[in-house]
C-alpha cells in the first residue's frame, strides 16, 4: 500500500513511519511523511494513496481541514485515520468519513489494527463494518471502527456503562436511579432518566450503533450480541484482560472490581 503520514511533529512522523515498517508486511507498503500539512495537500491531490495517518492540530491547517478538502477535491480518498492526542474531535472524524481514530500515545497493536482496515479499504471493502468494542478496563469507552464515542453527557456514558455492567439483563429504572441518582426526588429523577436515555440513543446514534441498548416500560438493557467487550471476555476465562482497575471511578463498580482483586 501506498502510505501518507502527516503530523507537524517529525518524531511523531517518524515514530510512527518505523511502527509500520516494523511489521512483516512492510515491504509492501511506500511510505511518505509530512511535516508541513498544505505540503502534503498538493500531494495528496496529484498523488493518490492507499492509507492516510493524520494528526489533528497542526498550524495553517489542521487534519480535519485537509480531509475535508480531499472530499471536496478528489473522485476517491484514501482511507483515512487520526492518530492525535485530541478525543473531543473524534466526532468530526466521523464527519469525514474517518475509518479509525488513535490517541497518543499508541501501541503497536493499534497501528497493526488500523493498516489492517486501511487494507480492507483498498481491497474495495468500504462497507465492511466492525462491530462496536466496549472498553471496561481500566476506564469505560466505547469504540467504533477505531473511532471513541464522543458522548455530550457524562452521565448518559454512565448509563451505558451501568446496563452493560449488567450483562444483558434487564435493569428496572428503581435501581438505575438508585445507582446514579440517589439523593434525586423519584419523579424527577424518572424524567432525569429518560433524559439521559435519550442523549444517550443521540449519542450512539452518529455512530449507528444505537441498537445496542433497549427500553421496555420500566426498564433498559444492552444487547450484548451486538458489541464485543473485554469485561464478557474477561467473565468468558480471559482474566489476563484485569490489570486492577474495571470501570474507573464508578462508585457502583467498586463491588465487582473488589471481586476481581481476590
């Protein structure tokens, strides 16, 4: 595959050139790395490419900038993924058709995943579409494609995190207001509830995986046949995937993260 890094910093560049070239495949791959963003537009636009790494804020023109003007100038774009030490615009990411998004600092597994994909693309399988990866060690996250779920309200993400602590089974909305609203009034507390549910579904929802949660009267739960998650690996014999911290600082996890310490 033909490859194009683009980060304003030149040891990010070439730290990131020698992952790739680490891995067996290497050969196969043409790299190209560039430190001035404008540079690689001009690039890019006469010199199509398989694989696109690039950073997000970079000075004249940032990452988002330059996607976008490859969408609005070339017949095909490359498969594109951010590696940025940025999560609040993994969203616009999405936005412009992103296939992963990685935070720094990454590990080499992260960037075999993400040419693994970058392959996928070239190889004419654009619809391909992993399922969800639910994150619960040690903080909770959810990923689609590579790409974190950008969630407007902590507490909907606590919501989520709740119903998938609960495996699939059915959660009554006594309890989830126990759990994440003790110290609330109960009616308002209900519409609180609800509020979150719904930022909750808008949230999953750019993602098109909202899917993954149900409501019935009185109750929610995950379907976990929708998503992988590495806390059902983990219960499933996996206990290597526990390295002392499950859920981060959810209060109600303490009990079952005490469990796993023993």
């Amino acid at each position: 595959m033909r490859l194009v890094i683009v980060d304003d910093e030149p040891r990010a560049a070439r730290l990131l050139s020698s992952i790739i070239q680490s891995f067996p495949a290497s050969a196969e791959h043409e790299i190209q790395e560039f430190t001035n963003p404008k540079l690689a537009l001009s690039w890019l636009l006469e010199n199509p490419c398989d694989g696109l790494f690039l950073d997000v804020e970079m000075p004249e023109l940032n990452g988002i900038e330059l996607a976008q003007q490859l969408i609005d100038q070339c017949e095909e774009i490359p498969a594109i993924t951010y590696v940025t030490a940025f999560p609040e615009f993994s969203l616009k990411a999405w936005d412009v058709d992103a296939i992963g998004y990685i935070l720094k600092p990454y590990d080499d597994e992260q960037i075999g995943h993400a040419l693994s994909k970058m392959e996928k693309y070239s190889n004419g399988q654009v619809g391909v579409k992993d399922r969800p990866y639910v994150r619960c060690f040690p903080e909770f996250d959810v990923f689609v494609q590579g790409t974190p779920v950008f969630f407007s309200s902590k507490r909907a993400k606590e919501l989520l995190a709740l119903l998938v602590h609960h495996k699939g089974g059915w959660v009554p909305l006594d309890k989830i207001i126990f759990l994440l609203l003790e110290d609330c009034a109960e009616e308002a507390a209900k519409s609180h509830i609800r509020m979150l549910l719904s930022r909750l579904r808008q949230s999953l929802s750019k993602y098109q995986i909202a899917d993954i949660i149900e409501s019935s009267y009185g109750k929610m739960r995950v379907i976990p046949e929708k998503f992988d998650c590495d806390y059902y690996q983990y219960l499933n014999g996996n206990k290597d995937l526990f390295k002392g911290e499950y859920m981060g600082t959810y209060v109600w996890a303490e009990e079952e993260r005490a469990y796993m310490d023993h």
